[in-house]
C-alpha cells in the first residue's frame, strides 16, 4: 500500500472520531485512544473507504488497446479519456476506426433526412461505478470525407426492457 497524505488525513479523521465516540463510552482517555488505536485501521478498511467508495465516482484510466476494447465493452469508458486527450482516432478513416473499435453499434439518426446517418458511428462505454450514477456512458464519432473529425462522449439514461413507462 502506498501511503499518501490523503490517506494519512484519513485515518486522523477517522481515529479522532473514533476516540470521540469511546470517550462518551468511558472517561478514561488512555484507554480510549488505545482502543481507538486498534480500531481505526479496522473502521478505514471495512467502515470508511467502503463508504467513500460507493459516494466517489472515480474510477481506473486505461491506455487505449484495442483488443480490450473489442473484448470488454463494458470497460471501456476507462480507455475513452485516453483516446480523446491523445486524439487516437481524429483523422483515422472508417476502415482504420472499424479495425480498432469492432463493428459499429448504431448510427446516429438524422432528423433532415429522416434516416441513420452513416457519418456518425455510436458505441456504447459500460456504466461508470457508483452507487448514485443512473447514465450509461456512450461515445459519438463523426466521420467527413471517410475521416474522423470528432469524437464527443455522452450519457443516456440507463433502461430496462422490462420496465414500464
């Protein structure tokens, strides 16, 4: 384990109110900050961090690769910042973009034509952990002259089949 000032910061806190809350069990404060010792890295470990991890949304960054794009798709929004940022695929042609993301998942629909829109490919990114996240993460890239000009990542409302509206 690396240990990181937040960490640290995190485990006073976390003993402090422990020996905040003993205190009002017995007065005796030697023996509530020796309890409180033993108990705070117990209360991080199963209380705290559990806690703080259901609350945060953070979630791992993954260089891009293809393989585990194709294979995971679930994953994938742990590779998306890194293909933006490094513009992997702006200017890359259809071909390119089919070879490294798989098969298109849908196309966008275009109002004008009243039709799917071959310039704007969509595939799905997984749903990003946390226990209040109600959107799923998805990914638009569009196409002009059989290249990549922009890649625009967005969230749609998670649905069931089964649900009734």
């Amino acid at each position: 384990m690396i240990i990181t000032p937040l960490l640290v910061i995190f485990l006073i806190v976390v003993f402090v109110l422990l020996f905040l809350f003993l205190n009002t069990v017995d007065k005796r404060k030697w023996l509530s900050a020796i309890i409180s010792l033993v108990l705070t890295p117990f209360v991080f470990f199963f209380m705290f961090y559990p806690f703080l991890n259901i609350i945060s949304s953070y979630h791992h960054q993954k260089y891009f690769n293809s393989e585990a794009w194709i294979e995971e798709p679930a994953l994938r929004y742990e590779m998306i910042d890194n293909i933006i940022k490094t513009d992997t695929l702006i200017g890359a042609s259809k071909a390119n973009v089919k070879t490294l993301l798989g098969e298109v998942e849908w196309l966008s629909w275009d109002d004008a034509q009243n039709t799917h829109d071959n310039n704007k490919w969509n595939y799905g990114l997984g749903i990003e952990p946390g226990a209040f996240n109600d959107k799923k993460e998805c990914v638009e890239i569009t196409f002009k002259n059989d290249k990549v000009i922009s890649i625009r990542p967005y969230q749609e409302e998670i649905t069931f089949e089964n649900e009734k509206k």
